[in-house]
C-alpha cells in the first residue's frame, strides 16, 4: 500500500474511534460534499507529497518523502468550534503511538480559516495542513529461486576397538561413508 494512504487511513481510523470526535462526521475524499446536518466534519486528504533522496550513487533507492496531511473542516458556528476541533485533531493524532512510528517528524503547519454564507447559516470552513516527513527506502528483491535444500547425514560410526585406523587408535574417528539419513526440503508456494 502507498504509504501516503496507509497514513491517511490511519489518521481517519483513529479520528473516527476517538471520543473527542464523538458527533463529527469524518471522511476521506478530495471531494469534500457534507450536508448541513453532517456538520461539523472533518475532511482528510493527502494532496501532495514530495521525495528527497538521501546520498548520491546509492545502490538502494531510499530517502525522506513530505507528505502534506489536509484537515478540511467544517462547522456552524464560531470559529472557536473549529479552533477546538483542530485541537482534538492534534491531541489524538500526536499523541497516538501507531501515528507516530509511521513518520519521522513533523516539518510546519499551516492553517486557514474562512467564513462563508450557506443558506441561512453562517459555514467556518478551516484548512489545517501538516508537512509530515517519513523515510523510505526500496530494498531490491532478489528473484527466489529455491527449489528444493537436500540434506545427507553421515553420521559418526561408533568407535570399534576392533576396526583400528592407521594413525587413530581405538576405532574409526569419524564419518566412514555411510549415508544414515536424507532429508529433502521443498518450500511451499507463496
């Protein structure tokens, strides 16, 4: 999965278990369409991102990508509502341990709030974004092309006072040519 999806979901699937959002509709499209008795609501979208590499002439492809994380937000009311819903936001996502071990930091912030006229009730309509930064890096994946591992035991004789060695006394000292076990090994398929 794209890791800029797999952050957008997981920012909405926590927004939507928190408590603090309880009543807030929640949705994840760049075609953001709430009906007024939705709201307050909360958009989520990943509109851009951007990759740097880090070191030149590296066999691996890996590096930093920002990503920039979109709260659309609605609400009838105050702009304090919104205020608080940003709030809520920041508390559950930043403090959220599964948010934080998928990136790396947090590079700005940046918030815009409007009012708008809709009908018989006055909209405040905030876009909060967040330039999250993550490392990334595309290991090669060698062909598998293991069939099968065969294993051949020949195993210690017992040593036989009978059967001497030149130069060992007491016995044979090691494997004697015997083959006591076969053990074949074919992986599943996957």
């Amino acid at each position: 999965m794209l890791e800029r999806r797999k952050i957008r979901e997981l920012a909405v699937t926590l927004l939507k278990a928190s408590s603090l959002l309880a009543g807030v509709t929640i949705g994840d499209t760049l075609a953001s369409d709430f009906d007024e008795t939705e709201l307050p609501a909360i958009n989520v979208y990943t509109a851009s991102d951007s990759w740097a590499t880090k070191g030149a002439g590296l066999h691996t492809p890996r590096g930093t990508v920002s990503l920039t994380l979109t709260f659309e937000i609605w609400v009838a009311g105050a702009g304090a509502d919104a205020d608080d819903i940003v709030e809520k936001i920041e508390s559950v996502l930043f403090t959220d341990t599964t948010f934080i071990a998928e990136i790396s930091g947090i590079r700005s912030a940046t918030g815009q709030m409007a009012a708008k006229q809709d009908g018989s009730k006055a909209l405040i309509h905030v876009l909060q974004a967040y330039v999250i930064e993550f490392d990334y890096e595309f290991a090669p994946a060698p062909p598998d092309t293991l069939e099968s591992v065969e294993i051949t035991l020949d195993a210690i004789d017992p040593a036989d006072p009978n059967t001497g060695n030149p130069g060992y006394v007491g016995g044979t000292p090691g494997p004697e040519g015997r083959t006591e076990g076969v053990v074949t090994i074919e992986p599943e398929a996957v």
